[in-house]
C-alpha cells in the first residue's frame, strides 16, 4: 500500500541519492594504503548515509511492518554481531560488522521509500552513480591521471579496481533497463541508452570475467521476463525500447574494443583471452580459487557455528593454507584481505548458519520478484519485479566469482536496489512503537552510527598523517588514530628496532602480531628483543 511522502521521507531519498554518487567518487591519495585509501573513505559515506536516512526514516515511525526477508535479514546482522565478539581481530570484525549493518539499513530505508511511491527517483539516482563510476573508469583508460585513481588495476576509476568498477556496472544494468524503459519522453530515453552505452564500454574495458559471466546470465533472466512483462501491458510501455537497450550496450562495448587507450595489457589480444576463459578452472586464478575455497571450506568446518569472526577470513587463512597457495603472498599474509566469493566470505567468517539465513533472505526476495511478474496491477510494477530478479541474479554471480557486497559500494547501491525494488513483500509480524521505544531506536540508531563514522573518521586521520610524515612523534599519534592498523604498528616497530630501542618494538610489534598471529614479521621483531 501506498502512502503519501512527507518531507522527512523526501529528505530521506535525497540522502540515499546523494549518497550513491558519493560513495562511487570518494577516496583518498595516501597511495601507500592501496586498497583502504579507496574503501575507507566510501565506508564513510556508507556510513554517514546509512545513519542520516534511517533517523529520517525512523522520526515518525509508528509501527514496523516485517517480512519474512527483513526477519532473516536480522537475524543474519545478530549472528554476525556475536561472531565478531569472539573474532581474533576485533577492529576488522567490527569493521566488517558496520559494513553490513550499514547495507541493511540502506536495504530498509529503500523499501520505506518504496512503499511512499518513491521509487523511481531513486532508482534514477543509483542509476545515474552506476554510470558516473563507468565513466570514471573510461577517463582513466583513455589517459586522465590522478591520485585519486589507481593505476595497478586499472582501469578501476575512483574504485581503485577494474573488477570492483565492473561489479557495480554490471548491478546497475537491469536498474539502467527499468529507467530508460519508463523514460516520460524519448529525449530522457535517449539519455539512459547512451548511459548504457558508457557502461557496456567500461564492462569490456574492464576485462572482469565475473561481470562477463554475470552480465550473461543475467541477460537471459531478464529479458524472456521483460519481454513476457511488458507484452501484457497493452502498450502503455514500449516493448521497442527493451529491444534497442541491449544493442546501444553492444554499441558501447564495440566502440571501446576500436578506440586507442593507455591501458597496458601483456597479451596481443586481451579481450579475446579472457573471453576463453572465463569459466577456465585448470589454471591461472580459476585454479587458485579452487585452492583457496577448499581451504576456507576447511575453516568453516573447524569454526561452523559462528565462523572465525567477520572480517577475520586474512588473520586465520594462513593456518589453513596449503603448500604453494597462490592466495598467500610474503611474510604468511594473504594476498588480499577476502576469499574471492562473497559466499564463501559469509560460510568461513559468520558460520554456516549466517550463511543460510543470508541464502534464504535472498529466495524471500526471489519470491517477492516472482510474485510481482505473477501479480503486478501495472506493466511498471511486473517490469520493476523482472529487474529484482536480474538485480538478484546478477549479484549471485558476482558474489560466487569475486567480493562485492562486503565492500561499501555495492553495500550501498546493491541493497538499496533490492529494498527499493521489493516492496510487495508480505507482512509477517507488526511491532507498533510508542513513543520511548522509538526515542530508544533513535538513540540505538545513533549511537551505532556514531560509533561506525567515527572509526572510519580516526582510520582518514591516521592514514593522512602515515602518508605525509616519516617523524616517529606524529606515527604515534597515527597508531592512537587507528589501533587496529597492521601497517602503521609494523612500520613503528621496524623504525624502533633500527635504532635498537627494544622497549618500543615490544609495544607496537606485540599488537601487530595480536591481530595476525600468523604473520612472521611481528614475531621475527620479537623474538630478536627476547620474546
């Protein structure tokens, strides 16, 4: 049932469209921090986002309707609650933790919208970020330079990599096919179409096999649908724009395959041997994640109740690791600080029963998808329930091949499509709240929030001060900043065992080696001041 908006729910889609834009442009130059100049920052906005749209989304609550999805939802965040309380490290584990309450905050605040008759302006929005960070890639392979772009994985834009630039184009392509198809006039469709000719030019730029693979299954979930939806709309929406989107993506792509860029591939032909292998296991990295999801089976099997704590997959992965793992790198540390699968992210950090509750979360959403095909009153509602199932395919496929929504962005942008385009869900319980229960809410919801800002506030801090001094004073205070900072206790410790001053290696070196037990650095420092 639709409700009339009021200005605190238009407030509220404002914030989560503001917030899709800047999470895809936010980062950071520290380039010694590769990969968190990058995630940190768009955690702030994740998290900034999360916390202003769900205390205007909550202001004049009376009652909490929940479905089934937002009941396993929530158990899913409690469990992954207690599985950090006994993680190792406990900044990642909160970390991790905050990144998907965040999401799922964003995920309800879309399905308040939602119900309001919002929907469409925020799906444009997250749209439109979708396009801004193809774009921002396409720069950075036609020659932009910045600092705030990366050039190891390029062509990643302002993602810092070209697969996580690929994943959040190819999740905003079923939400590109719903906007451009419902265009009021044929000038705004002919915007969206070329919107979707910039990301199909970035999805073959990228040279990301799961957006490939991704892209391909979710084009034959979703247009036999869209076609079969629309075809009972008596011609209120154009089956021909349907038809004309996926040739303006090709056109896309076929014009980024011709035109010269700066990108620097090994191979004489780049494009054509990751299409050879994108479903290759023998070897390469296909072979690597075979190795690399046998052990982290093999964790969860030793940790199936509450896993090894979220976030935690790089402190304990080591102790599981075979010979020759191509997933570790120097100095028993992983190479990168996830599995190469959401899911199996989700199975060996939260445990086996977070990972169902996330599973059967996503078949309640198959079903309100299902449901609406089945049961729209309006080809606009029967379009919007195909695109929750191409939406949902999409991220299946994604999350199997590589990390996506453990990240901020398709935190932000994936749950936010999935809330805002799964509003007929049924109701299975109703909590009718007075007014100190939501006085408590809020002041819960603050508090949270608060905690989650300020940490990626101190994390900014710490890494400005890291990256523009060398003065072991200011370090200090940049270890203060960020007690959870591998790097910056270690590069304490190395600076103090140079000038032999062994008191101080102890006090860095020993909480770098307590939150990666098995890394040799820490302990190769210690034991040569005696411990």
């Amino acid at each position: 049932m639709t409700t009339t908006p009021t200005r605190a729910d238009r407030l509220a889609l404002h914030v989560l469209q503001a917030g899709a834009l800047a999470v895809v442009l936010a980062s950071a130059p520290y380039k010694v921090f590769e990969l968190d100049r990058f995630f940190v920052p768009k955690e702030l906005v994740l998290h900034v986002t999360a916390l202003l749209a769900v205390v205007l989304c909550a202001f004049h609550l009376k009652r909490l309707a929940l479905a089934r999805v937002d009941q396993l939802l929530g158990l899913f965040l409690v469990i992954g609650f207690v599985s950090a309380l006994f993680a190792t490290n406990w900044w990642l584990a909160a970390r991790a933790v905050a990144v998907s309450v965040s999401g799922a905050s964003c995920f309800w605040c879309a399905r308040s919208m939602a119900r309001r008759g919002l929907v469409r302006p925020l799906l444009a929005a997250l749209a439109l970020a979708g396009i801004v960070g193809a774009v921002t890639a396409l720069l950075q392979a036609y020659g932009l330079r910045s600092e705030y772009v990366s050039l190891n994985r390029a062509p990643g834009g302002t993602f810092g990599n070209r697969n996580f630039m690929a994943h959040l184009s190819v999740i905003i392509v079923p939400t590109l096919v719903f906007v451009a198809a419902t265009a009021a006039t044929r000038r705004a469709f002919a915007w969206w179409a070329g919107g979707l000719a910039l990301v199909g030019g970035s999805l073959v730029l990228s040279r990301s096999r799961a957006a490939w693979l991704a892209l391909l299954v979710g084009a034959l979930v979703l247009l036999p649908l869209v076609i079969a939806a629309l075809r009972r709309g008596r011609g209120t929406l154009r089956l021909r724009r349907v038809i004309a989107l996926p040739l303006a993506a090709f056109a896309g792509g076929a014009v980024a395959l011709v035109m010269p860029n700066t990108l620097d591939w090994r191979s004489d032909s780049p494009y054509l041997d990751t299409a050879r292998s994108v479903v290759n296991y023998k070897d390469g990295s296909g072979r690597g994640r075979l190795v690399q999801y046998g052990n982290s089976l093999r964790m969860s099997v030793r940790h199936p109740l509450l896993g090894v704590g979220p976030g935690n997959w790089a402190v304990t992965y080591p102790k599981f690791a075979t010979r020759n793992d191509p997933s570790l790198a120097n100095d028993g540390m992983t190479s990168n600080p996830w599995p190469s699968s959401d899911w199996m992210t989700f199975v060996s950090e939260r445990g086996v029963a977070s990972f169902v509750l996330l599973l059967l979360a996503m078949l309640a959403l198959l079903a309100d998808g299902l449901r609406g095909v089945r049961d729209g009153r309006t080809p606009e509602d029967r379009l919007a329930a195909c695109i929750l199932l191409g939406t949902l395919a999409i991220l299946m496929v994604v999350g199997t091949f590589d990390a996506v929504l453990l990240l901020p962005v398709p935190a932000l942008v994936a749950w936010t499509l999935l809330g805002a385009l799964s509003s007929p869900s049924r109701e299975r319980a109703v909590v009718h709240l007075s007014i100190p229960m939501r006085a408590v809410l809020l002041l819960g919801v603050m508090a949270a929030g608060g905690f989650a800002v300020s940490r990626s506030v101190s994390q900014l801090a710490a890494m400005s001060i890291f990256a523009t001094t060398s003065r072991a004073t200011e370090l200090e205070r940049a270890s203060l900043l960020d007690p959870g900072s591998y790097r910056i206790h270690m590069r304490l410790a190395d600076a103090h065992a140079r000038r032999g001053n062994c008191r101080r290696v102890i006090a860095h070196a020993t909480p770098a080696r307590e939150l990666y037990p098995y890394a040799a650095r820490p302990r190769r420092l210690l034991a040569a001041c005696g411990r």
